[in-house]
C-alpha cells in the first residue's frame, strides 16, 4: 500500500516538475505546495525555438601574379543539391563531442573533400552568422582557411552539385544572402589588411 493518496502522489509529481522548470522556489516544501499559485503559462507556453547552430571554412586561394579577370584572391563556393540550390562554403551542424572548429574541418573533408593537413587555418578571424532557416534561428560560424596548394583537387559529396573559385565580387553576387556576402567582404578585408599590415 502506498503512504500517499493518489492525489497526493500527482502532486509529488507536480511539485518534480515545477523545481525542475524553476517555477517552484527550491525552499518549498510538500505543504506549502497545496497554496502554490503556479504560473502554469510559464510551463506550458510554447518557448523560443532554440537557435541550431553550424560551423563551417571560408577556403580561399591566392594568386601570386594577379590579372585583371583573375583577382588575387578567390573563394570557394559550394552549390547545394537540394532546395534552392544555393551557394555556400563547406559547412554543417555541430555534433555531439566536437568543438566548433573540428565541425567546421570535418564538414570541409565531408562536403569538399578537404583534409585538415590540405588547409592553414587564418588565425584572428571568426565570423558568426544569424538567420532564419526553414522557419527556424540558426546560428552559423566561419572561419578563414587557405589551400596549401592552389590547384587542389575538390571531391564533392552527395549533398552538393556543382563548386566554383570565385573573386569576391563574383562569389558575393552568386551567395545572395545579405549575411553571407557581408562574411566573405569582411573576410576580403581582413586577407588584405593582413597581408598590407605584412608588407
């Protein structure tokens, strides 16, 4: 036989489910729970989707001898094989044990075919990117990553159709999002403020 009443044992439950959403001060005890007003709306209104979150390389490649229709730098540009076929560097969702930059380089070896030891990562540039996507807030991190060998061979995967070396201008009309062109210009800017602060 049980030492509660049923009521009293819903009401156990109730007071488990309260502390765990924080709506029960943690000092209350089981009495006091009988002349709790509950703000149940806290508990059962519809909350804020939680933002996904992606991670992901801006590859880029430089030109030693630059001509006019072939700028010094040029980035790389993934088209998607689905939805509106749009056009991204390699980037992808963070899974469980990874930190953000081991995302972004194992979602480049997935979706271009990029290794780690193919890429040097530009130290000082970490961009973080917010939208909507499909209804919901996503949040999308990039960082800079030159090739270490300019003609490197691209190996797509299932998930993308088509890739292109682009200058910026080129890559920013081709991104289309606000967002995504404002990430590889800042990039630009920072590869050639890098390299003129060098010089």
């Amino acid at each position: 036989m049980l030492p509660f009443s049923v009521g009293e044992e819903v009401t156990i439950g109730l007071s488990v489910l309260l502390a765990s959403t924080r709506v029960l001060p943690p000092s209350m005890d089981f009495p006091a729970l009988c002349n709790f007003q509950c703000p149940m709306s806290s508990v059962l209104s519809p909350q804020t989707p939680m933002a996904l979150k992606a991670c992901g390389l801006i590859i880029f490649r430089r030109r030693l001898i630059p001509k006019v229709d072939n700028p010094a730098i040029e980035f790389l540009l993934l088209q998607a094989s689905d939805g509106i076929h749009h056009w991204t560097p390699p980037k992808g969702h963070v899974e469980p044990g990874e930190n953000e930059l081991e995302t972004a380089l194992r979602e480049t070896q997935e979706e271009a075919g990029l290794k780690a030891s193919q890429l040097t990562i530009i130290e000082g540039f970490r961009r973080e990117l917010h939208y909507v996507a499909r209804k919901k807030p996503k949040t999308v991190i990039y960082w800079l990553a030159e090739v270490k060998d300019h003609d490197v061979e691209i190996r797509l995967s299932h998930e993308h159709q088509a890739y292109r070396w682009l200058g910026l201008e080129e890559a920013c009309q081709l991104a289309q999002f606000k967002e995504m062109e404002a990430a590889l210009q800042e990039g630009h800017q920072f590869l050639c403020s890098t390299v003129a602060s060098a010089d």
